[in-house]
C-alpha cells in the first residue's frame, strides 16, 4: 500500500466546481482558412464534483461530454465560464508548469493506442515518474512495482509489451500510469466501453476500491447509463453540448425527469428475454443536433415525442424539480410525460 | 476538391521563394570575383569597377536579390560560359531530355513495381513473394552507374543489340530514339522500381487483410475485384508518395545516368557546368531541378488527395 | 417488401448445420485450435445467439463458415453445411455466390468495414451491377430502396457520401443494408452494436430483428453480452474455449443457466434493478491461452463451483434432462435440483406476441 501525496478529502472539501463551462472551437474553410463559423461543443454546463466522489458524464455520441472532461483538464480551449479544482481557479494551476498534469489526469477508452507498442509496461510507468521527476533512477523499479500491484497486475507484466496484454491489463496499466503522479482528480472516459462485459467489472471494482483508498475524485464519461450506476454518486446527463438532467444517482434511476434521460434508461439491455420484449421505450431517432448550427430552443426537440412549438422556439432552463435535481424540460410535469417515464422506470429500478 | 488544390498551390510560393534564395546565396558564398571570370585576371580596376556597376554587384544583398528575382522573373538565368548561350536556353533543350528520360523511368518504375509488388502480395510468403524480396533487395543493392555499365557491356558491346551513346544516329526517328533511351531508362528505374514493389507489397498486404476487403469477400465479389478495385486504390496514396520520392531521386540520378550514356540531358549540362565552374549553369540547373521537385510534390499531393477523400476536409 | 412467412411452423431443412466443427491456425504438426468440436444448427428465420468472451471462438467458428478464415487458419474437423452442401467443398466460384445470396456478413467496426475510398452507392451497388446484372439505374433504385428499409432518411442523397461523412449509427445501417442486398437466406451479425452508443445499440439490434422478421432471414448474432441477445434470439449458445458450454431456448437458459460460465456471465452484466451499492460481481482472471489448452474443464481456474474431478477430462456436452434441449459441459452441473423443481414449458418453442 502506497502512502498518498495528498491527505484524504474531508466532508466539506471543495473538489471540482464547473461553472457555465463553454467550449467552442473555429470553423475555418476557404483557400485562406478564414473562420466562417463556430462550432458550440459544450455550451454552458454547470456541476460539482465534491472532493472524494464521482459525477457520471452521460450523453452520447456528440453531446460534448468528452470535450467536457477534456476542457477540465486543460486539454480543449476553454471559451467561458470557469472551472475551479480543489479551490483553485485552472488558470492558476495551468499557470505553475507542471501542476495541472500532476493534479488531474485522463484515462481514455482505448489504452492500446495510447500506450507506445514499442515499450514494455515497466518504461511507460518509469517514463511518466521519470517526466515528473517523481523518482529517481534507482528508485523508480520500485515504484513501477509498487503501481502495478496497486492496479491488480502481477511484476511480471513489467516486461511485458501492450501487445501481449488483454483487453482489462492494458485498461489496468492505463489507470497504474495515471496513477504515477498521485493526482487527485482522474477524468474517466469510457474506460470500460472497449471490454468484455464479463471483466468491466473488474475495472469498475478497481476504480473503486482505489477511490476508497486514496480519497481520488472522478469525473465518469460514459454512454451506458448501466454502467454508470455502479460507479457514481450523482449524474449529470448531457445532449448536444448541454445538460439535460442532474440528479443524485438513486434519484435520476427512480425517478427520472427529462425525456432523454427516460431514452438513455430504455436503451440499456435487459438480461431478461420477457422483460426486454415487453418494455416501454424511447428512441434518439435523429442524430443529435448541429452543433454549429442549434436549432432554436430545447437540443432534444427533434427526437422528444412530447415536443411543442414552445420547445421549437424557447430554450428550457435547467430547473428544479425537486432538492438537488436539475431537469431542462418544458413539459416535465405534465401528466401524459410523468405517466410515460414511471412506465419506463417500471422494472428498472428497485 | 478545388479549394483544397488551390490552398496547397499557394502553400508552393514560400518553398519556390525560398529555392531562389538559396540559389541566390550560392553565388555570394562561391569563393572568387565575378570580374575575374567575366574580365580576366588581367583588367584594370577601373574596368572592373565599371562591370560591378553595370551588374548591380555594388549594391546591398537585399536589392541584388530582387534583381535576380526580377530576372528570373522574365527568364533571365544569365550566360553560360561554357556553352556561350543564355542559361535558359541550354536549360531548356536539355530540360526535355531529361523530363523524357526521367517519365520513361518513373512510367517503367511504377508500372513493373505496382506489378510486381501487387502479384507478390496476392500470395504472400510463396515462392514469388520471396523471389521479389529478393529481386528487391538485388535491385537495391546496385550503384546506378554500375548497372549502366554492365548493361553496356552486355547489350552494347558484347550482343550489339543496342545503342550506348546520345540519343540518335544516323537517321532518326522515333523508333532510334527509343532504341537509345531503353538502357539509361531501364538503368535509372532499376532502383525506383524496386522501391515500388517494396512498397506496393507491403501496403497492399495491410489493406487486403483490412476489414472492408473482408466485408467485400462476404458479399461474393471476386477476388481480383478486389485486389484492383478495393485494395489497389487504398494501397495507393503511400505508393504515390514512394514514387514523387522517387521522382526526386530520379532527376539527381539523372546526373550520373546521363553521364554513363551521354544522354545530352541537365544532368550532363550540370557535369559539365560543375567541371568547367560554370556558375550560372550551376545555379540555374539547381534551380530547375528545384522547381520540379516542388512541381512533382505539389501533383503527389493532389493525387493523394484523390485517392484519399477524408484529406480534402483536412 | 412483401413479408414472408418466417416462423418455424413445420420442421424444415436448417439453413446452416455445422457439426464438430474444428478451425485451427498454426502448422500442421503444432495446431492450435481456436474453436473445437463446435456444433449447432439454424433453421430458416431463427436466430441463433453466440455468447461468449474475447477469444472464445465465436467469431472464428462463423468466419470458417463463410470461408473467409485469415492467415493460416482453416478448417480440420467437421464440416459446415449450407442447405445441406458441405461449404468446404464448393469451389471459389460457388463459394462466392453463397456469400452474399446465401449467407450475409455484418461486422463490428462499420468504419473500418466499409472501403474509405468508396461513395457509398459505389460500394452498396458493386455486387448487384456485377454478379446480378442489375442495370445501374435499378441498381440504383435498388440501393436508395434498401438505405430507406435500414431507416436511412434522405437516402438517394447518401449514395455519394463517403462513410467517413456518416455518423456511427448511419454506417452500421450502411453495412446492414449491404448485407441484405442480396436477400441472404442466413445474417451473421458479429458484435454488431459494441461499437455504438447505447441509445443507437437498442435500435440497431430492433432493426435487424425487424429485418429478419420482414425478409425471413435466419441470424446468427454473435456478442459478449448476454443483455444484448436477450430480446433477439431463439436459441443461446454460449462458447468458451473454443467449446459450447451451454446451449438452450433463450427463455430457458435466462430462466434456469445450468453451466457455472452462463451464470457468471449473466453476473457479470451491470444491471438496473440490483442495489446500486452492491459489487459488480465480474469473472475474475483470464480465458486459457489457446497455445496452452488446459487438461479438464476449460474454465475451472475461474469456477467458484470447481472440484477436483474437473480436471479429470473433458465434460460432454449433454442433455441433463434427455429431451430438453439444454445441454450443458459440466459434470457438477450445481444448479440441478434447481432446474428440475422449475419450468418445464420452454421447450415447445418460443411463440412470441
């Protein structure tokens, strides 16, 4: 058991604050690559992250929620809005050389293209300690063993090449050379999305017992909302570069407000032949919007059986429904919309 | 499509700008007086004076560059010495010898290699995949000029089968000249034909095992179908960078072929320029060599972009 | 599209049977095998679901039946048979016009199984103009006529989009599309949603169940995740090793999974009615390393039920209930009594409302 640069979080602790977070990239075409529009890939997105717990990032494809995790990490141009870490502003950690990196790190979903082929899982590890100057020459053997007993890897995969590990080892070493620099906030994008579902649930264990061990804070980007559950305190769901639905875990499976939300719960497979026939579902039938060119009003409209022409022309705000639980929907309180969500949460959740 | 080729010509100005530098440069750093070449070692200050003058060599660096640049600008490359004729002319009799030769090589080049290359990749680890790998590494390993030589000797002197000098004799013709120009070429495509085949082989094996030649086979089309309309095409834009690559190759290959068979080319102009010290020759053979470099990149480029759809968007 | 009439009514001819089915990479004097001693068989307009980890053979045992094997792998046992012809023996020619008429390919990754360098009318239509000498303007009828079958809106205009041009979604409906094109007697669906996002998952597995229904196609749908084939398949069977461990009606083996590996694989799916502060219960280590196959049941060092007799030889796969149709390859076979106090209905076949 390693020992922690950081003390664990105490209750209270401020962790990540995202506030109004915008992030927008250039559209340029043209024989002179003159910008000729704005592409909104994350537009206004609020959450916390207290110190010590894990928010679950949902939304699929498109939604803006790995450039979310990205911008927090300083890895996407930040266009608005701030993001505090651990009380301080990003600015002022990017500002120290080397201290954003050391504080947050980002696992991705597939290890295999970020690790480099070429080198044994030991020099990835002792390159990363070496790069931080975390240890020195002799002592980084030991440390590289210290990571990998950490991530459930016996010494021997020290020698070993990306190649000759499966699927859940490479995921396992990913997580060791984040691990390296001790930081204290992981950014966890679709981490288990490449694995057999019989060993996610290795990682997930993993991430959590480490969680618990060294008082980590998550951010956990997925487009499962099954997975998700196991991992998170409280979730925030995200469509076309906004959040749609913020709830604490519990309260977004039992009682879900915004019709994506009720889409991405019908979606998950049931391991239930009976039950899967019967249930009730929504369909995204249409790809999500452009975020170049968002449609007035509610991102969903196009895809929300419920739509009105007040969600073709007026954008919901993000609202309380009820202590702690954010929706953006006009209608979510009309009966016919309540009626069609507690059917779907019917059998999903207990 | 035509955004993209116009934004990749503009991107050609800073390179062929900065080519007239260095072939700008190259005079000012060559040791000796221009005076001396032009006047002899025998003129009088006042003589020389007059000829700096009247070349512009008094003034700054700067303004001496924009004079070649508007010099070049309306053909200007200077004189020759050794020929007695404005550079541009010598250059551009010989300009077509050695483009002729130098497509010939790079058209044989690319046809036997694709060839080749795709025959062997079509079964790989056979008796033929392992023929061309050694043909490969045959064809590799020997100098040009010494290719030349033994192709000489063999088909020259000892078969007398064909001609070894120049480009015609006695009367002409289209069918002497070709007679003249099959060894330099087959001499010259040896090594860029070898590269090809290397490269066709190995990127076509990559992209035969890819799986949209696998979802091809699912739906029953052939399988040379699929090697010339699925594979081939996908295997092309890093064969197509082989061979611009190998253009390059070929124009500077082109000196010492050219030499070997006297094929009265740039290549030999710029032997001979180099062993008489003729400057300008020099620098405008450089600069023509230059430019086509650029120019055969340039096309690499814009085919490659052909080939592949998702560069255009880039 | 006229619907055909698909459900077993009668007993017919399966589509495809493949029996003790053996692929094998490697020399001839070292093989390895990848998949061993495989048999089932798929009836016209079933479905056919094959669970199993990375590696299990899953893939292999439908690439060997399609012939499209890579590298050195081959068949060196059994034989599979395509309305009663034994494939291996067809010849390239007739193998050819099997695929695609007979039997369909989908595959996981739709980017990197549809030609970069294609427009995508190019691709859909090769096979029609070439080989069912459409005219390319019925081809092109044809081809807008399947993109809007697979839910593809504005077809005529994505015919000459490249597929870097369409989202994920739009390229696995792309591919399905392909592979329909020639009204395949028998779909091979291999891990077609594990690319996807969740969301598109569920309507891209409604689409080729809807599919099937409409064009009467047999599927074979090969996935790691139970959840996946739930609401698809007739008929489970579950690989591992290169074996078929368990294989039963699908009510039935979700009902009562007899074999220690279905059960731990039904464990492992992340559910959304179990406590949420309760373990995922994964299956802990590795599948054997084919080129070390182990001495006795292949998944004893990851069974919690495992005794020493499991290391004693190889289980048979067989009916515990002679006439059941469940065979399971386990010789403590735990969940017995549980079995036999249960149902006994699943067996006449699932009807389905």
């Amino acid at each position: 058991m390693t020992t922690t640069r950081n003390a664990m979080p105490q209750a209270g602790d401020e962790g990540i604050v995202v506030d109004g977070l915008k992030v927008q990239f250039p559209i340029r075409s043209g024989v002179f690559r003159r910008q000729t529009g704005i592409v909104r890939a994350v537009d206004g997105v609020s959450f916390d992250i207290p110190a010590g717990t894990t928010v679950g990032l949902v939304g699929e494809s498109g939604s803006g929620k790995t450039t979310t995790g990205r911008a927090l990490l300083g890895l996407a141009p930040v266009s608005g809005g701030g993001v505090r870490i651990f009380g301080e502003s990003q600015a002022e950690l990017a500002a120290r050389p080397g201290a954003l990196p050391r504080t947050c790190q980002l696992v991705f979903q597939d290890p295999f293209a970020s690790l480099n082929p070429r080198m044994t899982v030991g020099a990835a590890l002792s390159e990363v300690l070496a790069v931080h100057g975390l240890a020195g020459r002799e002592e980084r053997a030991r440390r590289v063993q210290t990571l990998l007993d950490g991530v459930g890897l016996r010494p021997e995969m020290a020698d070993r090449h990306p190649v000759e590990l499966s699927g859940g080892q490479r995921q396992r070493v990913a997580i060791a050379r984040a691990l390296a620099v001790e930081p204290r906030f992981i950014v966890l994008d679709e981490v288990v999305s490449a694995l057999d579902v019989s060993i996610q649930g290795q990682i997930l264990n993993l991430l959590i017992d480490l969680q618990r061990e060294r008082g980590l804070t998550y951010l956990f980007i997925t487009h499962d909302l099954g997975v998700v559950r196991y991992v998170s305190q409280r979730i925030v769901v995200m469509y076309g570069g906004k959040v749609m639905e913020t709830a604490p875990r519990d309260r977004l499976f039992s009682v879900p407000h915004h019709p994506y939300t009720h889409a991405l719960l019908s979606a998950v497979p049931l391991p239930d032949p009976k039950a899967e026939r019967a249930r009730a579902r929504l369909d995204v039938r249409s790809e999500p919007p452009d975020p170049a060119a968002p449609p007035p009003g509610c991102r969903f409209q196009r895809s929300c059986p419920f739509a009105t022409d007040l969600c073709r022309s007026e954008e919901p705000p993000l609202r309380p429904v009820a202590a702690d639980h954010l929706a953006a929907c006009h209608h979510m309180e009309r009966p016919e919309v309540r009626q069609a969500l507690t059917t779907a949460t019917q059998g999903v959740s207990a | 499509m035509f955004t993209f080729v116009l934004r990749r010509a503009l991107q050609t100005v800073p390179v062929v700008l900065g080519v007239t530098l260095a072939t700008f440069l190259l005079s000012q750093i060559i040791p000796g007086d221009p005076t001396d070449v032009l006047l002899g070692p025998g003129a009088s200050d006042e003589a020389r004076e007059r000829l700096r003058t009247a070349l512009g060599l008094d003034r700054s660096m700067v303004v001496q560059y924009l004079y070649y640049l508007g010099n070049l600008a309306q053909g200007d490359f200077g004189q020759s010495f050794t020929f007695a004729r404005p550079v541009i002319e010598v250059l551009a009799d010989r300009m077509a010898n050695t483009a002729l030769l130098a497509f010939a090589a790079i058209a044989l080049a690319s046809a036997a290699g694709i060839a080749a290359g795709t025959w062997a990749a079509v079964r790989p680890g056979s008796l033929r995949d392992r023929g061309l790998t050694v043909g490969v590494l045959f064809l590799n390993s020997m100098p040009s000029f010494w290719l030349g030589l033994v192709l000489i000797l063999i088909f020259g002197l000892h078969l007398r089968l064909l001609p070894v000098s120049g480009m015609s004799s006695g009367d002409g013709g289209p069918l002497n000249l070709m007679a003249h120009m099959l060894l330099p070429t087959v001499t010259l495509a040896a090594w860029s034909l070898a590269a090809i085949a290397r490269m066709t082989r190995s990127s076509l094996l990559e992209v035969i095992n890819s799986d949209y030649v696998r979802t091809a086979r699912s739906r029953g089309v052939g399988e040379a179908r699929i090697v010339l309309f699925h594979a081939l095409p996908n295997a092309m834009p890093a064969v197509i960078t082989v061979i611009g690559m190998q253009m390059g190759f070929l124009l500077s290959g082109a000196v010492l072929t050219e030499t070997v068979f006297s094929w009265p080319g740039i290549g030999l102009a710029m032997y001979q320029a180099i062993s008489t010290r003729d400057i300008p020759l020099i620098q405008g053979g450089i600069l023509v060599l230059a430019l086509a470099f650029v120019a055969i990149n340039f096309a690499v480029d814009v085919l490659y972009a052909y080939f592949n759809p998702k560069i255009k968007l880039a | 599209m006229n619907a055909i009439p698909t459900r077993r009514s009668e007993p017919s001819r399966p589509v495809l049977e493949v029996e003790n089915l053996r692929v094998s990479y490697g020399s001839a004097q070292r093989p390895i095998h990848v998949v061993n001693d495989v048999s089932f068989s798929v009836r016209p307009g079933e479905a056919l679901g094959i669970v199993g980890e990375s590696g299990c053979g899953k893939s292999q045992t439908m690439l060997a039946v399609l012939r499209l094997l890579s590298g050195s792998g081959r068949i060196t046992a059994g034989r599979a048979r395509f309305e009663g012809q034994d494939l291996a023996a067809l010849s390239a020619r007739q193998m050819r016009r099997i695929r695609g008429h007979g039997l369909a390919l989908i595959s996981q990754d739709a980017l990197s199984a549809l030609n970069p360098s294609m427009r995508i009318g190019a691709q859909m239509a090769e096979p029609l103009v070439r080989y069912d000498g459409m005219s390319r303007g019925d081809a092109r009828k044809r081809c807008i006529e399947l993109l809007e079958m697979v839910g593809i809106p504005g077809a005529a205009t994505r015919l000459a989009a490249y597929p870097h041009e369409l989202s994920g979604g739009m390229r696995q409906r792309v591919l399905i599309a392909m592979a329909i094109s020639g009204n395949p007697k028998l779909l091979i669906a291999d891990e077609p949603t594990t690319a996807l996002d969740v969301t598109i998952q569920a309507q891209i597995l409604r689409l080729i169940d809807r599919l099937r229904r409409e064009l009467g196609m047999a599927l074979v749908l090969i996935t790691h995740d139970l959840g996946v084939v739930a609401g698809v398949s007739d008929t489970i069977a579950v690989m591992y090793a290169g074996r078929v461990v368990e294989t039963a009606e699908t009510d039935r083996l979700f009902e009562t999974p007899r074999h220690p590996y279905t059960r731990a694989l039904l464990d492992s799916i992340p559910k959304l009615d179990a406590p949420a502060d309760r373990r995922l219960q994964p299956i802990a280590g590795l599948p054997p390393d084919p080129l070390r196959p182990l001495s006795g049941c292949p998944f004893h060092p990851r069974c919690s039920h495992a005794e020493p007799r499991c290391t004693d030889g190889l289980p048979a796969l067989e009916a515990k209930e002679p006439g059941s149709g469940h065979l399971i390859r386990c010789v403590i076979d735990p969940w017995r009594a549980a079995a036999a106090g249960g149902r006994t209905s699943g067996l006449t076949g699932a009807s389905r409302p």
